[in-house]
C-alpha cells in the first residue's frame, strides 16, 4: 500500500516537468548582462566621446571670445567677463557608469619677452601666454590653444601640428600694429570658470627711422606667419628662427611711419611688479629752454616733456623740480598728462635780478642721457631813481617826504623790490626798508628834529642787493631861523554855524598878528584873554577833498593872511573845539564858548557846516592857527556840500 522510498526517488529524477523555467531565467538573466556589458563597453563611450567633441568645440569658441577679449582691452573699455568651461558634463545615466568628469586647465605662461628697436636704442616689453589644456577620456587627438599677441593658436598635439586659428588684432589697421600684452597670474582647473581682462597700461610708440624691428616670442610655425605677414603694408621684411625649445622668435621689420600700438591687460590675480609697461622714459622741454621772463614783477610758466626713447608722447611720468633761484617753484613735483606734458610755474623775487636762475626737471631713479632739463630764466638788471628833488625845500616844522621808482635796463617799473633808507640828521625816518609797489615806486618820510636847524641832512636809499646805479641821495638843507612861509591867498567869507573874531589884530608888518577872542569862565570879571596867533592854514579834506579855493581875498582891511602850511595832521597838538564843552586851552582858565568865522568855498553845490568834531580823521575842514611862541592849534570841523546860504 505504501510506496517504496527507492522508488519514488526513481520517479523524481526521471520527472523533467521543472526544468524549462529555470533555464529560460538563466538565458534570460544572461542576455541581459551581455547586452549591459554592451551598453557600458561601446554605448556609453561612443556617447561620452560625442559629449567630448561637443565641449572641445565650445571651448574653442570660448577662447576665440577670450581672445577677443584680450585683443580689445584699453584705456576706454569696460572690462567684460569671458566664461570658459574647463569640465566636461556627461549626461546622467540610470544603470550606466560613467567615468570621471575630465576637466581642462586654463593658465598663463611664464613671463615671454618682446623687443622693439630702432635707432634711438631698444626698449623690451614682458608678455605672457594664455595656454588652456584639455583633459578628454575617450577622445583621442586633443586640441589645445595659446593666446598670443591677440592671436589664437590650435595645437593639434603632435609635432609642428600648430594652427592659427585667429589673426586677431595684429595687423588690423594700414599703418598701425596693435600689440596686446598679457600679465596676472592666471591657474583655474574646475568645471568652468570666467575670466576678465583688463587693461592697467597702454602707449603708442612711432617709429619714426628705416630701421625699427619687433621681435615677437612665438609657438606658431613659419608657415603661420607666412600667412600672416604676407603684402602687409607695415612690413618691410621679416625673419623666423627655431629656438629647439618650443618657443620660436619672429623678427619684423617695420615701416617709417608705423604706429605700435601697445595695450596690456591683466587676467586672474593681479601681478604688482608688472602692473605697467615698465617703458624707460626720457625728458626733454616743450618751452623755450631760455623764455622770455619779462621783469621780476611777472611769473614764468616751464613746460617739460617727458617721452619713451622713440620720442613719443609718454604720460604718467612723475618729475621732480628745483632751483638755484632765490625765488621759489610752485611745487616740487609733478607728473606728465596724456600729451607728456607737465608744468610749473617759476616766482623769482629781487634777489633773481641781474642773474641767471636754472629750473631743472629730473626723472627720479633715471641716469644718463635725457634723464633731466635745465632752464635759463635771465632776470635784467635794476636800477634806481630818484622821483623827488634832490635838495627839496624843507622846514624842522614839516616832515619830508622822498620817493624813488625802481625799473630794469628797459625802463620797466619792478615791484615788490626790497628798498633800504639811512639819514645822518637828528630826526629819524619813518622806516628804513620798504618795498616798490607795482609801479616800481616807494617813498622814505624824514621826520626832522629842531636841532637839524642850520644844518643839511643826507638821506642815502638803496637796494639791498645791489643796483647798477645807486645808491641815490637826498639834501636835506634846513634853515637856521625861518619864520612863516607865504602861499596862496586864503578868500574870506561866511559858512553856516559860526564867525571869527577879528576885533584884535597885531599891527606888525612883517608877521602881521591875529587875535582870537577866547571868553575866561563866565563868572570871571576879567574879561576876554585873547590869544595871539602869527598865522594859519586852511586844509579840506573828506568831503570837502575837491574844494581848493575860497571867493576873495582874506583880510582884517589892513593886512592879507597868507597859508601857512598844508598837511599838519598832528592829532597830537591840543585841539580848540568849538561844542561847548570845557577844555584847557592855555594855563589861564578855562575855554567854554568859542565861535570863529570860517570862509565860504566856492563849490558847485555850496559848503555847509554841520558842526565841530573832536579829531583829524572826523573833520571835513581844518582851521590850523599858528600862535605867537610856535605851537600849532587845530581846529576840526564836520561840513558837507549843499545848497549856498548862509547861518
């Protein structure tokens, strides 16, 4: 009834009813990694590889936009990013493995050196390239590129496999050649990244000789540059030479006449040390190195020019100035514009005259020929002159007052001309030195003492420095014993506001008297003290200066009063004023009314006397009466012009 255990293991192994199943799942599972394996070995590079080809050629158009970049950079322009992608993005992939993301590199070379010469001398520029190396996994021939002088070059990475791939710039104009020079420290390996030129210097230099050369650094072949200087109007000629390094040398020759237009930009960190085009500058004047100064009186612009050594324009020089001269620069330092052009202005002072003052304009840490300019500012002689008489008439009563004009070889006034004084008398001057005014004048005042009575006072003025004439001198010859000096006739008449006594007159005619009544104190019984005067003058001034004359003769009917002196401004002197207050007049009482008759001048509108003032410089008119024992009395009065009438 039950069935063997051999037997039914029998059964089982000869039952195949299982086996179909499991293998078409092996064949299948087996299928399916032949084809992934497939996929992974032939599908996904031949993908990654068409990705790659794709990048290569956006970074080459990248770099021809970085080329541009750089071959358009100057003074004007607004830097402009550049974006270069370095790395490579393969597409994502659901079961596939793709392989590392390869990523290019984008630097500037070392330091490369450009030559210019001509017959002046050789100037040398530093450039750098801008190399970018590619980092593919799948393609086979990578292409690299070099921006150099503005030109782009594809290396195919095989031997002389150099192309060029743009001109750029170079030989962009008829006459001119534009040299774009690189500098920074540029170094980026990442997926992508942006780069910005920008310029820090530019010049351009003329070639003004048949002899200039430009030698280039270079990793184009000959046959490159065939191509590119072949019926270019700016080349005379042009030679290759293989350095055996990699980096050749192509020697051009230029045409009289040729621009080169230089213009350095910067990309990635900036380098300090070649933040320019490190030109050697020269100087030389754009004034006359001997101008024309004129007189002391008159500042003298100079103008130097500083250049590269072709002799072109080169600005941004700093320029440092100085003097032999006693006067002085308007400043020390300056630096050159645009054009090259740079100035100061040259303030000479007396001590310059009758010399020659050197103004050099040096450039700082620069040696050797053209390095510094020297100007020949000739300043003319003085000479001085007297503008007074020699022997004036004078008086110990009156200060005296000389004047002398300074001018040069051709009559020209100098001013601000230092001017010396000396006296030997018993007076003193006013002031011993002094300086000319801008008409080459100045005066010396001799204020004389009693004791120069009788005796000649010699007044000696010069120039400090010395004159081509002088010194000049002045006489003074005062007389022994003098009396009152006749002058113009003072009119008589009447003015609003107050009368002269002339009841008591002196009746001496040779220093015919004049008596002012002069009340004592009121209570006084004594009745009127007169005081007796010798002379007097009449002075306008203020506003009265324009009134120089009275209607008639002045006279008590026996005897004509004459002017005395002119000018006796001395606020010193006891004034008599007439405004009712109490002075002391004389040593006998006191003064507390007075009234004195003034002139009337004839005027276009009238004087009118407005009243008495207490001082010289508050009066319009001025009453200066000379008494018996010598001492001069003023008399201050406020008047102004009006209608004529009288008060």
């Amino acid at each position: 009834m039950f069935e063997k255990i051999t037997q039914r293991l029998e059964r089982l192994h000869e039952d195949e009813r299982g086996v179909s199943p499991v293998v078409g799942f092996v064949l299948i599972f087996a299928l399916i990694m032949l084809v992934f394996t497939l996929y992974q070995a032939d599908v996904v590079p031949a993908q990654n590889a068409e990705v790659e080809f794709k990048h290569s050629q956006e970074v080459a158009g990248d770099m021809e936009q970085l080329s541009a970049a750089v071959g358009s950079t100057g003074p004007d322009t607004v830097p402009q990013g550049v974006p270069v992608q370095l790395g490579v993005q393969y597409p994502d992939r659901a079961l596939a493995i793709n392989p590392g993301t390869p990523v290019g590199t984008i630097q500037t070379s070392e330091t490369r050196t450009i030559e210019i010469s001509g017959e002046d001398g050789s100037e040398t520029l530093n450039t750098s390239f801008i190399n970018y190396r590619p980092n593919y996994n799948r393609l086979n021939e990578e292409t690299a590129y070099s921006i150099e002088h503005g030109m782009l070059i594809r290396d195919y990475s095989g031997p002389g496999d150099s192309r060029l791939d743009s001109s750029g710039v170079l030989f962009s104009g008829s006459d001119r050649i534009y040299l774009p020079l690189v500098t920074g420290d540029l170094q980026a390996s990442e997926m992508s990244t942006v780069i910005t030129p920008a310029n820090v210097d530019n010049h351009t230099i003329d070639i003004t000789s048949g002899d200039g050369e430009l030698t280039l650094p270079t990793t184009l072949p000959e046959a490159g540059w065939d191509e590119i200087l072949t019926d270019k109007s700016q080349v005379d000629g042009w030679m290759y030479s293989n350095s055996g390094s990699g980096v050749n040398q192509v020697t051009i020759e230029l045409k009289n006449g040729t621009q080169l237009a230089v213009d350095k930009a910067s990309v990635g960190d900036p380098d300090p040390d070649d933040d320019d085009l490190g030109l050697d500058p020269r100087i030389t004047n754009a004034s006359p190195t001997h101008p024309d100064v004129g007189s002391i009186q008159s500042n003298t612009e100079l103008t130097a020019h500083t250049t590269d050594i072709f002799g072109s324009d080169l600005g941004d020089v700093d320029v440092e100035w100085s003097t032999n001269g006693s006067g002085g620069l308007s400043t020390a330092s300056t630096t050159s514009n645009g054009n090259g052009n740079t100035t100061v202005s040259y303030n000479p002072n007396a001590g310059d005259i009758g010399s020659t003052v050197g103004v050099t304009a040096s450039l700082p840490n620069v040696t050797g020929e053209n390095s510094s300019v020297t100007f020949g500012l000739e300043y003319p002689e003085r000479y001085i002159y007297r503008e007074s008489p020699e022997s004036p008439s004078v008086s110990v009563d009156e200060p005296e007052t000389l004047a002398v004009s300074v001018q040069d070889e051709g009559d020209n006034p100098l001013s601000k001309v230092d001017v010396e004084a000396s006296e030997d008398g018993a007076g003193s001057l006013n002031f011993t030195s002094s300086s000319t005014n801008e008409s080459g004048e100045t005066s010396f005042t001799y204020v004389p003492e009693d004791t120069d009575s009788g005796s000649t006072v010699t007044v000696e003025i010069s120039l400090p420095n010395g004159s081509e004439n002088g010194p000049v001198e002045y006489n003074l010859e005062f007389p022994s014993d003098e009396g009152p000096r006749e002058g113009e006739k003072i009119d008589p008449g009447e003015v609003d506001g107050a009368s002269l006594n002339t009841s008591a007159i002196a009746r001496s005619r040779t220093h015919p008297s004049f008596k002012i009544g002069v009340p004592n104190d009121p209570d006084s019984d004594s009745g009127p003290n007169p005081i007796e005067i010798t002379a007097f003058a009449i002075e306008t001034k203020g506003a009265l200066s324009g009134v120089t004359e009275t209607e008639r003769p002045h006279s008590d009917k026996t005897h004509n009063f004459f002017i005395y002196q002119t000018g006796l401004s001395k606020e010193s002197e006891t004034p008599l004023q007439l405004d009712g207050t109490v002075y002391n007049f004389t040593s006998e009482g006191a003064v507390t009314d007075s009234r004195v008759q003034l002139e009337r001048f004839d005027s276009q509108g009238g004087v009118r006397l407005e009243g008495a003032v207490g001082s010289y410089s508050e009066a319009d008119i001025v009453y200066w009466f000379i008494l018996t024992d010598g001492t001069i009395r003023p008399v201050y009065f406020d008047a102004t012009t009006g209608p004529p009438g009288r008060g």
